[in-house]
C-alpha cells in the first residue's frame, strides 16, 4: 500500500476518474487504497462499465443483467469463472467421451472408449468412488451417463461390438447406494439416441426397424429403472412413440425438458414440415461408413432450395472465408430473448455462489439420507410418482439426407402403466386362433403388404412430430438450461443453397460450430452464435460434441483441442481450456458454476475453478495451469 500527498485528495472527481479511466481493473482496484475520495471514485459505476465493455469487447446496447452492478459483473467474469485447472485425473486409458454431474453437485461420471465408466467425488476428484468395466456386458465402449433425479441411480450408455456398420447399442442403470448394482439393461438402437430418464424411475431408450428402402421406424419406449419384479404379468417396458423415418435419417440424441407454464400448443407439422426450407446437399457421405442408421421424408419430394443452384462434389467439408478467424464472436440475442430477461429476470443476480464473497458450498449438501430412505423403501408401482404436467421430447432428425440436421418436438402427456398385464388367451385358445387364420390364409389371397414408401397411405400407423425446426447443417450437440426455457444447439453449417440428390451423400459441413439458442416456449430461435469454435471430421466420421449450459455460462468443447466458455447475458466468449487433442464434453457443477470438467481424447479429465474458489481451498493459482482467457486477449488486441 502507499500513500498520496495530502494535495490528491482535493482532486476534483472528475479528473480522478478521468486518471482511473486510464488504468487496468487491477490499478483502479490499487488506487482506491490512496484515500477515502479515491476509493469512492474507483467504485464508480460508468468507470466499470466502460472496463467491462473495453475489455470484453460487449456490445454498448447491452444492458446490465438485472440486480447487479458494473464492479460485480466485472468481478464476477474476472474472478468467479473457472478458469484455474485445479487437477488433472488420468485414470481413463482412452479418449474420455462424456461427463456429467449429479443433481447435488457431489459427483460426477465419466464414460470412455477404454470401457469403463467411473463415478468421482467432486470435492477431491482424484479419489474414486464407483467404476464399472462394462466389457463384461460386450460393450466395446460408454459413450453417455446421466443421473437421475435423486441421484441415486445413474444411467449408462454403450456401444456394442461388432462391424463397423453395427448402429447398436445398450443402456443399462446402476445403484449407486448398493455398491453400483445393476438394476436393469435395455436395448438402444441405434446408440447415439443415448438414452435419458424420464422421471426419477423411468428412462427411455430407442429401436429402430426397417420397412423399405430407405424407409425405417424409429420406436421409443419407456423403460423402468428397476426390473427385478415378483411377476411376470408386472410391466415394465411401454411402447411410447413410433415415428416414420424417410431419406435414411432417424431419431437420435434424445432429451426431455420440462414444459413451462406458458408454454404454446403444440401444432402437428406435416404442413410445416413442407414449408421448411431445407439446404439441398450434393457431397461425399457413406451411410455404411459411420454406421447412422436411415430414415425420413421421400427421396422424390422436390428440394427448397434445388432452384438452378450449382451442386458441389467430391468434399466433405467447405471452407468459410473466416477461417483465420480466433472466435471473438458473441452469441446475437433478438429482442425477443432480452424481453424475457427483463420481465422474468432469467439472467438475475439471484445465483449469488459466483458474486458473493462470503458464499459456500453447505447449499449443495443436502440430507441425501432422506432421499435415499424415501426411494428406496417405495415399494414398485405401476405410476410415474411425481411426474404430474406434460414434458418436451427433444431429438435430433433429418429431412432429406441421414445426416442429423433438425431439431424435433413431441409433447409428452403424463400417463401411467397398465397395473398389469392382461395375460391374453390361453395356449389352447392360442392354437385354435392360430389354425382359423392359417385356414382363411389358405382359402384368400393374403393382404397386401402396406406401401411404406407412401406416407399419407401408412400416416396413421405413427405418431405425429409437433414440431420441427430445420438448422440447416449437421447438429452434434445439444445442451438444455438449468431452467428448461432454452435450448443450445452445436451445429455445421451446410453451404447456403446446396443442393441435394441423394439422402446419402449429405452436402460438405463447415469447419466452423455455430451455436444456436431455441425459446422452448415459443419454439423459436432468439439467439446465434456464429462461427463459435471449429470442428474438422467429414460428415460420414462427424460426432457428437457435449455443450452445458449452467444458469451464467454456456460451455462447449471442440476439435481445435480446446473447450470454450460463454457468457450468456453478455454472449461474449470469456476462456478457452486447452487440451492435447480433441475436447468432447464439458459439464459445470450445478450447485456450483464455478468448477467446470472437460474431457479430451487425450485420454484425460481436467478439473478448472476460479480463482475465488482456488484461493478458498487455500491453493496458488501459480501452482496450476491456466486457461486462456478471452480478457486479456481482447485487452491485448486494444492495445495493439
């Protein structure tokens, strides 16, 4: 600390903010230690808000997020992201390809290529609660894991083994109160549905059967968690939707998001289907090398966009004229999401654990005693519990090739399974039945096989899809808000005006992710990012990309070897995380937005804090690696 001369204090405040506007957020901080009128002007709101816009680059129309100041908001970007790699876990002996955290923010899994999944203590990372090598079940990988809503059962996803054109898959859940006990396996064709609960007892999986050329079904169902019954005649699976698949695209990459209040009626889209404009393709794509199973919409439906457009060949992926471009793009809200901010506060400063000084983590600690009695000791029922008011189906799709490039909707009503299952006629009745067919089949032509590839013929065999919205590119990835209003999209764009013959030979993607933001409400699209972070496979070897979304920030990971980090009020990037190769999935803590995990094919797990929490569990951040962060690149770039 040092001292002014007495004649500084008679600085008018002007000229000392003028002096202060000059300086970095760490001088101003300094110089409010000179005096009692230095310190008052270094709290002064229009100098943080002239920092916070020089230095992160923010748009000037965007106003403060509700309830806070321009000193916290820059505190909080500034100290309170996670930016800090705290551990490094090494554990995996393969590419690491998905995380995610439990509902109380006490752990979280990891899946990878080496067959195993693990379950962490979030506090100290590097001591192994549960693991599971699921070879033993023919799983040539875990590709997804989710937990359930009193986190006492943990979903898992894999992959089998077999050629690589097998679009097979498995779920199975675990206990994890009874040392990771199986509780139930269930089929998932094909594996990258993934799987998802649908309450806290109930998870659905996927299955896909094929009905001509290029024409396919893709089956939900509804799966209870625990399947060790008294009884055979107890169900406990339900068929839930069959939905008709054209142009070798199916159902993929399911999610289920709460419907709010003011949610809007769903309207059936066979109409809007035809009216979407889908980009036509024309490039290399193999079906059979990627193993995506096929589906959707008539090869012979006349393109949107095919109107005297020159097709493009023999590339998979087309370069945008920004490829020099390091991603200092924002994520462009329209009015209509800024008006939601302001009449609901989505982005309020009521997350008080990244602003607060004095904050902890005894919220996230909960009597997981109580909850775990309370479940356990429910006796197996036939209803869905606490599951009341109606829930969205999200899934990826396609239109016109297999390559997954729309979002669907299907509203989910509550319903409950049958108390039993009617046991149906007798073996002698069976018989009987049986011999009257055979006899009436002999006597009369047999029925005429339906016409698959004619929708209107078979429409009332499926279910309808509510909703349909049309990305124009490859989606590979999709990551829900903590508070089930907005959905956040990774997508690669498609060349503007593409045009398409053949569903599979999908047009050639960008090496730029754009980020998209879908109002679960309206059903539209209120926020994109373009050109986010970059991603460089063909679309026959594309894979999914697992963003996260926590009430602050939106993270992603990427092919350039580094995960990003957003924030969602100013839509500006903050961090990037760096990795060795590939980053395939990040998770924020839910109880707590400061600890973000990455995973990488590198074959590792990093753990990242902020400096606020480092320095609370009395670490040097010199000790530990640092992200890159987006500040002092733009402060930089100012400089310059």
């Amino acid at each position: 600390m040092f001292y002014a001369p007495p004649a500084w204090e008679y600085l008018p405040p002007t000229i000392v903010l003028n002096i202060l506007g000059y300086l970095n957020h760490k001088d101003v901080l300094n110089c409010g230690l000179v005096c009692k009128k230095w310190y008052e002007v270094s709290r002064d709101e229009l100098l943080w808000k002239e920092l916070l816009f020089n230095t992160l680059m923010v748009d000037r129309s965007t106003y403060i997020a509700r309830g806070r100041s321009w000193f916290k908001e820059f505190k909080r970007l500034y100290y309170h992201i996670p930016i800090v790699e705290s551990e490094t876990l090494t554990d995996h002996a393969h590419q690491v390809l998905h995380v995610s955290f439990s509902h109380n923010g006490k752990y979280f899994a990891t899946t990878s290529k080496d067959g195993y999944v693990y379950v962490w203590n979030s506090t100290y990372p590097t001591t192994i609660k549960y693991y599971r090598d699921m070879k033993e079940f023919t799983w040539k990988y875990t590709q997804y894991s989710q937990f359930n809503e009193s986190d006492t059962l943990l979903l898992v996803s894999g992959v089998h083994f077999g050629s690589s054109y097998s679009t097979s898959g498995e779920i199975a859940v675990f206990s994890l109160q009874d040392g990771f006990e199986l509780r139930c396996r269930v089929v998932n064709k094909p594996y990258d549905i993934f799987g998802t609960w649908y309450s806290d007892q109930y998870l659905l999986s996927g299955d896909l059967q094929w009905l001509a050329h290029l024409v396919s079904t893709s089956i939900l169902w509804i799966n209870r968690a625990s399947q060790e019954i008294d009884s055979e005649h107890v169900p406990v699976t339900h068929l839930k939707y069959k939905f008709y698949n054209r142009n070798a695209s199916s159902i993929r990459a399911i999610m289920v998001a709460n419907c709010l209040p003011n949610s809007e009626n769903l309207d059936e889209t066979a109409n809007q289907q035809k009216n979407v404009n889908v980009v036509d393709q024309k490039a290399g794509g193999d079906l059979e090398e990627h193993g995506n199973p096929v589906s959707h919409r008539d090869i012979n439906l006349p393109s949107a966009s095919a109107q005297g457009n020159v097709p493009m060949r023999n590339s998979q992926i087309w370069k945008s004229p920004s490829d020099s471009l390091d991603y200092l793009t924002t994520i462009e809200y329209k009015p209509e999401y800024r008006e939601v901010e302001i009449e609901k506060g989505v982005s309020s400063s009521s997350d008080t654990t990244n602003s607060d000084e004095n904050s902890s983590d005894d919220s996230d600690s909960d009597d997981d005693s109580a909850t775990t009695t309370n479940v356990e000791k429910e006796s197996p029922t036939n209803s869905f519990g606490p599951v009341q008011t109606d829930k969205f189906l999200i899934f990826t799709t396609g239109y016109k090739t297999y390559t997954p490039h729309q979002i669907g909707f299907k509203r989910i009503k509550p319903f409950t399974f049958p108390p039993r299952i009617d046991p149906g006629p007798s073996l002698r009745e069976r018989l009987i039945i049986h011999e009257t067919r055979m006899a009436q089949r002999r006597s009369s032509s047999p029925p005429p096989e339906p016409n698959w590839l004619n929708y209107d013929a078979v429409a009332d065999k499926f279910d309808k899809v509510d909703h349909v919205i049309d990305l124009h590119g490859h989606i590979i990835g999709m990551g829900l808000s903590p508070d089930h209003r907005y959905l956040y999209v990774n997508s690669r764009p498609w060349p503007l005006g593409y045009y398409i013959s053949n569903p599979l030979d999908p047009p050639p993607i960008a090496q730029e992710i754009d980020i998209h933001v879908i109002d679960l409400v309206t059903l539209k699209q209120v926020g994109t990012m373009l050109r986010a972070h970059k991603a460089y496979t063909p679309n026959n070897e594309c894979f999914f990309i697992f963003l996260d979304v926590c009430k602050e920030y939106v993270a992603s990971g990427a092919e350039d070897k580094h995960g990003y980090l957003w924030d969602r009020h100013y839509g500006v990037c903050l961090a990037k995380f760096p990795h060795s190769d590939v980053v395939n999935s990040v998770a924020f803590n839910p109880k707590d937005s400061e600890m973000l995990i990455t995973t990488s094919d590198d074959n590792t797990i990093k753990v990242w804090r902020s400096r606020s929490a480092v320095r609370k569990l009395g670490l040097k951040e010199s000790n530990f690696n640092t992200g890159v962060e987006f500040l002092k690149m733009k402060r930089s770039r100012n400089n310059r």
